[in-house]
C-alpha cells in the first residue's frame, strides 16, 4: 500500500474514532442486542406473525419463514450493522464515508436518507397502531370484555377506530413516550429504556406462554406451529414467508445502521446478528403459543386474520378464568413491543438532524415530534373523517403503509445488499465485518451478492403484483 493510502486510511479511522467519542457507544455488547432485539421485536411479532401464520397453514409456513430469515434477514442484517459501525454516522452519513472509502460513487448515500425517510414515515402511522393496544390495556383490566360476543368485539373495535379523539389521544401517547426516551440520548434514555422493556417483555411473555399452556389446547397449537403439513403451502406463502423475514427486522429503515453506528469495535457483527434474528423469531414463535392454545381453546378461527388480535382475541380472554388480568397484561406486552421499535424508528432521524445541522438532540427530538404528530393525523383520520377520500382507491393510511412496505423497504434493501456486495471492495467489507472464519466471510459474502439481492427482487415482485 503507499504512503498516501496508508494517510488517507490513518485520517479515514482517526475520523472514524473522532465521531464515536463525540456521539456515544452503547456501554455493551449485550446492550446493543437488547437494542437491536427491541427493535426488530415490535408489533410484526406478535400482531402480524400469529395471523399470517394462522392464514398460511402454520408449520410449513413456519418452516419457510425459518428458512427466509437465514437467506435474506441475517445477511442484510449484518451488513447494515457493518455500515452503520464502518460509518459512525446516521445512515445516509455512514453509506457516504463507505462510498468514499470505496471511491464509489456518492451518490449511494440517497440510500441512507431513504432508509430514514422509510422509518420516519412508519413511525407515523405506527404509532397509531401501537395507540389501539395501550386503548385496550384499560378495557381489558377494566373488564369491559368479560363475556362479549363476537359480534360485540368487532362492533367495539369498530366503534373505537370511528373515534378520531380516541386515537389521537392515545397515539399522541406513545408518541410523547417514544420522544422522552429518545431525546435523553444514548445511554441515559435508549439504554436505560431497553434495559428495562426488553427483559419485561420476555418475562410477560413467558408467563403468558405458561398461563395458555394451562388453559387452551397447547398441545394443539404446538402441532399446528411445529408440525408442517406441505400441502397447505402455496406459491404465495412462500413469498409471505419471505416478505415477513424482510421486514421483521426492522431492515431498510435506518434503524439497525443507526444502532450499529454506536456499536464499539471488537463486538462480533456476526455473532450478534444472528443472536438477534434468534430471539426475534423467538418471540414470533412464543408470542405462537401465547395465542393459538387460547383461540383453539375457544373454538375460534387461527386464520382470522388482521383481527386476530383485537377482535378475535379478546373474546376468547372475555370467557377464561383472570381473562382480565391476563388479557390486560397481553396489551402491556404489546405496548412494550412497540414503544422497542418506536424509539428505533426515530433515532435515525434524530442523527441525521443532529449531525447535519449541529443542533440539540432535545431540539432536533422536539422538531421531529411536531412532524411526527401532524403526519400521524392523516393515519387517525383514515379510519373516520377521511374515510371516504381516498387517492388511487387508499386511504392515507393505506398509502403510507404500501409506500413504505411495498416500495421503500424492499427497494432500500435491495440497494444496501447491492451497495455492500458490489459497490464496496471485498478488502474493505472484509476488514469491517472482522469475521475470525474465513469460510464464514465467504458463505456470507456469496449470500449479500447473489442469494440475498434475488431474494428480495422476488419479494418486490411479489408485493407489486408482478409475481
């Protein structure tokens, strides 16, 4: 290597070092995969997972997913984390310094700020979402579910979404909450908050698990998850199989570059990509056998779908013994989740606007809050005011939510794995991922350039009516 090389490397990692002073490390390791968990865990767990599970015949479905996490969700997984340490910057920062690094051009860093846009724009009408099952926390300790009908549930959600000042009020909630945590930086709010909330959500959990496995038919469930009976998979099972590995792991949003920026050196990217992916497929899994026992308990469907939790649900926790204490607590849990991937969201954005502009991270966390706020309205009002505008036959919800999941997720993904595996030179990817296996490098490095791009194309495909 020259001399110059070896300057413009020595200036490159004295930068590099510079930055991760000034913007803060998370204190671990292991804290950065309760980050990192946080924020793949979140309403995709334990909303989303259990019904298309329940829609797609479950064990074969299962099987699959398994398969997709391995194929498209833990090499995307690493190579944001790598960018984001690589860069020490927020993700459109970081893709720039890798660009520069690489001599790519720098143009690759529109990525990053479409990886932060992609997550802000979730955060808007996520937290309305999340808004729904901290309104359900109250009614479920309250009792107002306590031997309801069918019909009564779904009229009761129904009549709950009709209410504009409802799910403003609570959406308005999480939001406040996700903004404290956020705007007391890394190790005073993101660290402290996730020390708590992820360990309580494992705790909820379990105990849920165990309370199910006493009360419905377990034994039913574990062999509707487990047990894969290929005949009930279909060609688009598959691809939903793919498309939940995607985005179950908060890629493409900004959000794991982000956390990876903060990660120290000498923590296995590898390693805790894969404890990542592990426990939040867990969670899927439990949050499984948390639900199916109940619903098979009380002779209700599993493939009810997007109803699943709020409607079919709550009926079975209004006719089993503590359903109050039990249903109440299975909302907390929920809540948890999502306010995990909710500080997730916005921290990207909150980089950006820090380190582009130099201003305070209480000013640049309330700043977002107001645009947060306004944008989340749209999403409210979807539901009543506005429900009968609609542009291109969707609603703003709807827009917001095909926006962000059929086009810029799978987009950005498709770009990051393109950027890493054929933009960056394998020297540089290979000194920043610092695998002590070879051979791993290797298998990963086949998966980011080939398997992985291939993959997603046919999720885009799929998710676009192509497929």
């Amino acid at each position: 290597m020259s001399q110059s090389s070896l300057s413009a490397t020595a200036t490159l990692e004295a930068g590099r070092q510079a930055r991760a002073g000034q913007r803060g490390l998370w204190s671990s390791r292991w804290v950065f995969f309760l980050a990192a968990t946080g924020s793949a865990v979140g309403l995709g767990n334990i909303w989303k997972f259990p019904y298309i599970t329940g829609e797609n015949g479950g064990g074969a479905f299962v099987l699959m997913y398994l398969g997709c996490i391995l194929l498209i969700g833990i090499p995307l997984l690493m190579a944001e984390v790598m960018i984001g340490r690589r860069g020490r910057h927020n993700p459109a920062g970081s893709m720039a310094a890798l660009a520069r690094e690489a001599g790519a051009s720098r143009h690759w860093r529109t990525l990053g700020w479409v990886a932060g846009l992609t997550g802000f724009l979730i955060l808007s009408f996520y937290s309305v979402i999340a808004g729904w099952a901290l309104a359900y926390v109250p009614a479920l300790f309250g009792g107002q579910f306590t031997g309801i009908t069918p019909q009564a549930s779904e009229a009761r959600f129904g009549a709950m979404l009709a209410e504009p000042g409802m799910l403003v009020l609570y959406g308005t909630l999480i939001l406040t909450a996700t903004l404290a945590i956020v705007g007391l930086g890394v190790r005073r709010g993101l660290e402290q908050s996730l020390r708590f909330m992820m360990p309580g959500l494992f705790v909820l959990l379990l105990v849920l698990v165990a309370y199910s496995a006493v009360s419905g038919e377990f034994l039913r469930a574990v062999e509707f998850l487990f047990v894969p009976d290929f005949s009930k998979l279909t060609a688009t099972s598959v691809l939903v199989a793919l498309g939940h590995a995607f985005f179950t792991l908060s890629l493409a949003s900004g959000a794991m570059m982000t956390y990876g920026s903060y990660l120290p050196e000498g923590t296995s990217i590898a390693r805790t990509a894969l404890m990542v992916a592990i426990a939040d497929t867990t969670v899927a899994l439990l949050a499984g056998l948390a639900i199916f026992p109940l619903v098979f308990g009380n002779g209700l469907e599993p493939g009810s779908g997007p109803g699943l939790l709020f409607v079919t649900l709550p009926i079975a926790f209004g006719q089993m013994p503590l359903g109050m204490l039990v249903g109440g607590l299975f909302f907390v849990m929920l809540v948890i989740a999502a306010l995990t991937s909710t500080i997730s969201l916005l921290e990207p954005a909150i980089a950006w606007l820090t380190e582009r502009y130099r201003t305070t991270r209480i000013k640049a966390t309330l700043g977002c809050g107001a645009v947060l706020w306004v944008l989340s309205l749209g999403s409210v009002f979807s539901f009543n005011l506005w429900s009968e505008h609609t542009l291109f036959g969707r609603t703003f919800f709807d827009l917001l939510d095909k926006l962000t999941t059929n086009w810029l997720m799978p987009l950005g993904g498709l770009g990051i794995v393109l950027f890493v595996g054929w933009a960056l030179n394998e020297r540089l990817v290979r000194e920043a991922m610092a695998m002590r296996s070879p051979a791993l490098f290797r298998v990963w490095w086949w998966l980011i350039r080939l398997v992985t791009p291939m993959c997603i194309v046919a999720v885009f495909l799929n998710l676009v009516g192509l497929l």
